[in-house]
C-alpha cells in the first residue's frame, strides 16, 4: 500500500532521511523504530504531506503523492493522522471528534451516529458533552484517535502515541490499534522509541539509525538476528563481543574473543572481524563447583563484577576474560548463592550467538 523509495529530507544543512526504503502492506501493522532524533516523526509527517521530501518519492496505491497533487489529495483523505502530544480544541469531545466529517460535508444526522459508534469503540461512551481539556492525558489521546478513526481512514499514523502516558493509558491505546487492525483491516504505521511497544503490536518493524532503515523484518528477525552491532545494541542485547573468525566450515565458526575461543554459527569467512551478539536470557550462570556443563555449549569460567537489581530480575555480570551479562530472577540468583566476587560457570549454546561483521 505505501512504498518508500530513496526518500531523504534535509532540513537547512541538516539531513534528517538520507535514503529510505521500505514496502508496506495494506493491513498490515509497521512499527517504524529507533533512537530519539533518528527521523521517525518526519518519516511520518512526509507520508501524510505535511511536509515534503528532499529527493525521492512516497507511493501509496501507486500514486507518487508527492508528485501528483490532486491524486495526492484524495490519499491524503484515506488517512488519519494521531500526533505524540493529543491535540484537542477547547470545545466539547463531540465536537472535536466530528470536525472531519463536517470539513467533509457530513450530514449531521450521520455525524451523530458515527462519533457514538467511534466514542465507544475508544471506550469513551457518553463522553461527548464533556470539555476535551478537562480529560486525562490518556483521555485526550483516545479522542484524537477516535477523531482520526471517525473518517473511515484506510491508513492510519501514529507518531509517538503513547510516549507521555501512564501504563495504564499505554495498555489501553495498544489494545485499541490491535483491534481497530484486526476488526477494521485498517493499515497502521506508527513510531515509537519503545522497542518493546514494536515488538509487541507490529507484524513488521524497521529500524531508523542514522538517516536509513538499518533492518526491516518481523519483530523476531529484528530482535534475534540483529542486521548490525547498531541495531544489535538498541533492541536490547546487551552481550555484544568483538573478535575474528579463526575457524569455520559447514556455518560451524570458532571466533577468538580477546584469546578466548567461542563456537557460533556464522556465515563469514576465516579472518574476518565480527561482533558476537548473544542476548542475556540465553546465558546461563552455575556456581563453579556445580558440575559439567551440558555438552556441545561454550563454558567460560568468572568471577562476578556485579549484581544489579532489575524490578524482580537481577542483571548478573561476569569477568570471564570479557564481560558478559544474564538475568536471574532474585530467588535463582539467591539459591545459587551468588554475588560480586562469587566464582561462577557461565555457558551458552552455539545457536544463541549471533554474528555479525564489525563496522
């Protein structure tokens, strides 16, 4: 439905987008994520023509909407637009709500009907004759996106939605784009800096650094099989290693790590430099007297830097020769006893190192 070809935007000296590329379905939900200033609210503002590209083009049903003014107008009704920080008018939440349609020439009758079916869709039911500005911030956004859903919209973008609510609000509005794309088969693009927020809503993710989507995948291949170091590092893992590919055949790699060999799988060739990315669920800490490891796993011994509570988790890091981190919950890493300076056994498979070449 929205094809993104080589779009940059420069602002001043300043180049925000410097060659976007990207597909996205019709019905399909695409979380467009990344660090705060990588371009994600100007990737949006361009696909919704409120502002317009330096070089490239933006196709949505194959009309360059950039390039073909009157067509491009038409799209532009097709979507509906909810912005980081709720915009409401100082007037009733029904009012605010019907704007669109009377811009549209809506007969008031059906105005009626559709801002009550949309009230309650965003469960804000007999809201209507309530002044917008006396709503909770959770409130107000569930009203610019009620009136953002109230046109029919067959694309809608969200920019941020939830970066200034309260859990609560934040679960509320993530239940709602789930149903409003599996009830209406409407397509949603949203940003966010909450890489969890993408993996939890999306059916695809592209990851924005620098300009560029680094990685464009499903929420599994972003977060497993990170592209670069980069994308490696914001989506979380926090293990990432440098070292050369000393061995290698059959995608069977031995990766000498600062003197300490680690078997992984991996496509590069002997010699090449390469980052070791292993998330922390999958290293596994024993106290060092706590018996042979399971076969075939890589085994380093160390000795505990530090144990950092993380909510109900711990974040165990150990100096094995490099560090590396896992977490425990607080009963695991009570009952084995450890603590900083304790001599532990860390191990992790072969599969759960992901390589990826430095740089």
């Amino acid at each position: 439905m929205i094809e993104c070809i080589d779009v940059s935007k420069r602002f001043g000296d300043t180049a925000v987008l410097a060659g976007v590329t990207a597909r996205i379905e019709a019905g399909e939900i695409f979380a467009v994520i990344g660090p705060s200033g990588a371009g994600k609210s100007t990737l949006l503002r361009l696909i919704d023509l409120l502002d317009a590209p330096t070089g490239g083009a933006i196709r949505v049903n194959g009309t360059d909407i950039h390039r073909e003014p009157k067509r491009g107008l038409l799209i532009r009704r097709m979507m509906g637009m909810v912005f980081q920080k709720p915009a409401v008018f100082n007037t009733t939440v029904y009012e605010n709500i019907a704007v669109g349609l009377r811009f549209r020439g809506v007969g008031e009758a059906a105005i009626q009907k559709k801002v009550e079916d949309v009230l309650g869709m965003v469960g804000l039911a007999g809201y209507g004759e309530r002044r917008a500005r006396t709503l909770s911030g959770g409130e107000m956004q569930r009203v610019a996106l009620a009136r953002a859903m109230v046109i029919d919209p067959d694309v809608l973008l969200m920019d941020e939605p939830t970066a200034n609510l309260d859990p609560v609000s934040v679960a509320l509005i993530e239940d709602l784009v789930l149903r409003i794309n599996r009830d209406l088969g409407t397509t949603i693009v949203f940003s966010t800096h909450d890489m969890y927020q993408g993996q939890r809503l999306a059916h695809r993710i592209g990851v924005l650094m620098k300009g560029v989507f680094a990685q464009v995948g499903t929420p599994r291949e972003v977060f497993t099989l990170p592209a670069s170091r980069d994308v490696a590092r914001f989506v979380g893992v926090e293990n990432i290693i440098e070292g050369v590919v000393v061995a290698g055949e059959n995608g069977a790699s031995v990766v000498d790590a600062g003197g300490i060999p680690v078997r992984a799988r991996s496509p590069f060739e002997v010699g090449e430099a390469v980052s070791l990315c292993i998330r922390s669920e999958d290293i596994r800490i024993a106290p060092a007297d706590g018996g042979a490891a399971a076969p075939g796993r890589n085994t380093l011994s160390g000795t505990v830097a530090a144990v950092v509570p993380r909510g109900p988790f711990s974040r165990v890091t150990v100096d094995c020769g490099f560090m590396l981190s896992s977490v425990l919950s607080w009963k695991a890493a009570d009952s084995l006893g450890i603590g900083e300076g304790s001599r532990v056994v860390v191990s992790f498979a072969p599969e759960s190192v992901h390589v990826v070449r430095q740089g």
